[in-house]
C-alpha cells in the first residue's frame, strides 16, 4: 500500500523563517525520484532549489508561485510506493504512466524509492540541506489515515488542508474519522505551520514543537522565535493579532503592520489632540476626517485606506529586501559603533596594480589588492577580526578571515564571502572575488557563500562618492570602506602635486576595542595604499 509522505519546507540555515516560493518544478501526479528538486524559492540569501527526501508520486502541492512560506509548512506531498522502483528510480514522469503506478504498484517493505513502509524508519536521502533530512525527521512525522476518495489515488492516503489534485481542502479534520466532531469533542489538530487548539484543550506537546505560544487556555499560531521576539520587545500581544499565514498562523509581516498601525494611531492621536478645527457648521473637533465641512483636517491612513495619497507607491519589506532592513536595524540597535577615516595617495597602489597585469599573467583586480592589504591588517590587528557573544558576555576571536565585499546586483546589495582570505594569495583573491561577483549578478549564490563572514570590505567608490559611515555588518565587528580614487592637489616629496587620493574609513564595533586600536589598523592600511612595497614584509 502508498504510504504519504508530507515535504514541509525544510530550516534553510542562518535563521531564515520564510521562503517565497519562485517556480514549481514538479505538477501534481509526476513521478519524483529520493532528491529531486521540487520547487525554487528565494529566502532572505538567496535563490535555492528545494529538493525533496522522498521519492514517488505527487499528491498534492501547497502554495502558488510567489506566496511566502514560513519554515515547517508543507510544500508537497510524495506517495511513497505508488509507482514501480524502476518508475522511482528514473525521476520525472507524468500522465498515465503515473496514475497506472499509482493504482498498481505493490513494493516490497523498503519501499518503491528506498523509503520504508509506513511505520519503518526513513532512510535514504541525507542532509540534502541543512536542518533536515529523512533520518533526523522521520521521529516527529504522524502517520495520515487514508480519508474518502476516488479515482486512480483512491488508494493513496488524503494529505492534511489539501486533495490529491493539489487545490486546498478544507481542513485537517474533513479527512479523519469523525469530521469537525471529532474537533469539537477537544481533539487538537497540529499541522506543519502551526497549531490550532479548541477551547480547554491544552495540547502541550505539540504547542512545543511547532513553537506555538500558549495563554489563557489559548494557542496563537505563531512558529518564529523572530515574530515572537519583535512582539515581545514592541508590547504587542499576539492573542489579539489574525495571522495571514496558513490556518492562522502569525507571520512577521503581520506583527510589523500591527507596529506600524500603533504608530500611525499613536501619531493620528497626537496631531489630533494638538489641533482643533472648526467646521462651516460651527461644530470643532479634533482631527476631523472628510473633506466636506470648511477647514476640516483629512486625515491619510495606510495605502489600503481610503485616505491614501494617490499615486503613492508602497514596497514591500520582504525577501532580500526585508532581511536587509531587519540587519540593518539589528545592527544599529546592538553594535555601538564609531568610524574613523583617513585620506591616502593611492598613486603608487595604481602603478602596482598595473605592473601586476602584465601579459600572460592572472588578471588581479584592485579590489583583490585591497583584500590582500585587509587581511595583512587583521593579522597585525585581530580584534577586529571578532564578534560579539551576548549571551555569554564575551569577545570572540575568530582563527581565520572570512572576507565579504559588497556587491550591487539587480536583487540589490548582497555581500559574498571569501572563504579563508588570509590564506590566499592576490592572484587567488582576485580570482574568487570575480567568480562570486559574476555568480550573485546571476543569482546563483549559495547559503554557504554569503554567510559566516567575518570582516567586509565595501568598495562604495564604484558609486563616485568619496566616504561613507557604513552600518556594520552584523554580527561581524568592523567594515573597511574605501571611497572612488580621484585626482587631486597634494603635497609629494615636499612639492605640490596632482595624485590619485582615495578616503579610506573604518567603522567598529567600540567593545571589542578601543581607538588605538581602530586608529592602527586604518594607518596600517592607508600606508600599504601609499606604499605597496610594505605587503612584502607580511608575506
């Protein structure tokens, strides 16, 4: 017998609690081989192909092409022994060939694709990606009782909230002996993305491992540690909030509207209680909406009320986008940092550069030439190679440099990191900053390539500004900025020049060390732009 298996969307790493989905890769009743990629999705890092631990039938797919998903829903279900080993094996198919598997497919007790029958432990597919895997998660699976059907699936247990032509069923409960009474009698219903709970039903277990939030008799919807956070530090309860999410559950963009929506009451508040109007009536109020009564005060709410200004223009703060803002704002709210600055003739760095391009050789980048001069700093200056442990109040001091560098692309600002700097040499730098440049401009990144960093470099001259005080990059503890390189006036061997002066700035993180220390990693930097020649005597 097909035994279902639900996909939920599996922890991506870095704590990404939501995925949106980009492209379905599989139609319901294809055949999936054990790790197959079943659909494209874009976290907050990058674009990642999702493959699926299970090899057999599509059942049922959950959500449509750019709805968001938070980590722990269902993304597919797979019905493991529908189709001959050979059909499970090979990988894609669909049609008739599928639904034949499906109707006369009798595997042996592994399983058609090397999953068990239901009730064995799952095997055969690894750590496909990190956080899941069919051995590591096979202990917090329920087994789905088959529920009423018909057709070439009649056979296949029904997937819970959906059918096996993928549109959404109506609930966990339609499909379980008893129905909605079975619901009404106390029984408690955990799904993948939350937990929903009668009244009086305490459902502990589950309420813990789906993160649920319990008060009063009452379980919120909620999954992230994250929205939990926010709603914590912004004195929001989330009993009163209606998730947007799956069966309720409460995601992070409904905990920020719900901020913003205080805001803007608390703002409406203030301006209404300092401004009194009258009207052509001679009735006075405070903060009279409408437009009808002479001198009345029109008050502009959000971009989904009738007040809205026209033609304004609302963006959501979601994928990349959002994880930046949330960093940004983690940054400033964490890191108390400082920047210093230092202007340098890069003259001679140029002419280096250039005498490094000679024919016949590895092209090096003037970027790469400043990787090379970043890392020697930090092996002279290592506390700035550090991060912060909060919560056990310490510095720590990390044994290799990680390097990012700011890099523009048409999904905005991502930082690449290049993986042990301090142990690669300017050709070698060069070389794997330009790969992982032309691999974000096509948004092929990887998780592993964009995190983990420990110290960036961000090149904002390429925009023609000379200096910038940037925000650190989280949790990392410094960031080299290095302004355009122009031609200006200045003083060389005593004489009046015209030389290629660049501004070099360093913003730090004040509790890993002091301005000495800040202040000797910047002139250590800005001597090896003036002279090159002093790299030698780190080599």
């Amino acid at each position: 017998m097909a035994v279902v298996r639900e996909f939920t969307l599996p922890d991506l790493g870095e704590g990404l609690t939501e995925a949106t989905i980009v492209h379905w890769m599989v139609e319901v009743g294809e055949v999936v081989a054990i790790d197959q990629p079943v659909v494209e999705v874009e976290t907050a890092k990058a674009m990642v192909e999702v493959p699926c631990p299970y090899g057999g039938v599509v059942t049922a797919r959950f959500g449509e092409e750019g709805a968001e998903v938070p980590v722990g829903a269902p993304l597919v279900t797979v019905a493991v022994g529908a189709v001959p080993d050979d059909l499970a094996a090979a990988g894609p198919g669909t049609g008739p060939d599928a639904a034949a598997g499906a109707e006369g497919g009798t595997p042996d007790a592994g399983g058609a694709s090397g999953a068990p029958a239901d009730g064995a432990a799952d095997s055969g597919s690894g750590n496909v990606l990190v956080g899941y895997g069919t051995s590591a998660a096979a202990a917090r699976r329920r087994r789905i009782r088959p529920g009423p059907g018909a057709g070439p699936m009649a056979g296949v247990p029904r997937p819970p909230g959906g059918v096996a032509d993928g549109s959404a069923g109506a609930g966990a409960a339609e499909g379980m002996p008893g129905g909605s009474e079975a619901v009404a009698a106390g029984a408690t219903a955990v799904g993948a993305i939350g937990v929903t709970a009668a009244a009086g039903t305490s459902g502990a277990a589950g309420a813990a491992e789906a993160g649920a939030v319990e008060d009063d008799g009452r379980t919120v919807a909620v999954i992230s540690p994250l929205v939990r956070r926010m709603a914590r530090e912004n004195g929001l309860d989330l009993r009163e909030l209606t998730g947007s999410g799956r069966d309720g559950l409460i995601l992070r963009t409904d905990v920020e509207c719900a901020i913003r929506a205080r805001q803007e009451r608390e703002t409406a508040g203030a301006a209404g209680a300092a401004t009194t109007t009258a009207g052509a009536d001679g009735t006075t109020g405070a903060g009279v909406t409408g437009g009808a009564r002479a001198g009345a005060v029109t008050a502009v709410g959000p971009a989904t009320g009738t007040g809205a200004a026209a033609g304004e223009e609302r963006i959501p703060l979601k994928g990349m986008l959002g994880a930046a803002a949330e960093k940004f704002s983690r940054s400033r709210r964490e890191i108390p940092e400082a920047t210093c600055w230092v202007e340098a003739d890069a003259t001679e760095l140029l002419a280096a550069r250039r005498a490094m391009n000679v024919p016949g050789a590895p092209k090096v980048s003037l970027l790469a030439v400043l990787a090379r001069i970043c890392t020697a700093a930090l092996a002279r200056f290592p506390a700035l190679n550090s991060t912060v442990d909060t919560t056990a109040q310490e510095i720590v001091r990390l044994p290799g440099v990680h390097l990012g560098f700011a890099a523009q692309t048409d999904r905005g600002l991502v930082v690449p990191v290049v993986r042990d700097a301090h142990a690669r040499t300017v050709e070698e730098l060069s070389a794997e900053i330009a790969r992982l440049t032309e691999t974000a401009r096509a948004g092929g990144l990887s998780l592993a390539e964009l995190t983990h960093g420990t110290f960036t470099l961000n090149n904002y001259g390429v925009f023609g500004v000379d200096g910038s005080t940037p925000i650190i990059n989280h949790p990392e503890a410094a960031m080299l900025g290095i302004g355009r390189i122009a031609a200006k006036p200045w003083v060389h061997e005593g004489e009046l020049a015209v030389r290629q002066v660049v501004q070099l700035s360093l913003t730090f993180d004040h509790r890993v060390c002091d301005g000495g220390t800040a202040g000797g990693f910047l002139r250590f930097v800005a001597d090896c732009v003036e002279q090159p020649a002093l790299l030698l005597r780190t080599l």
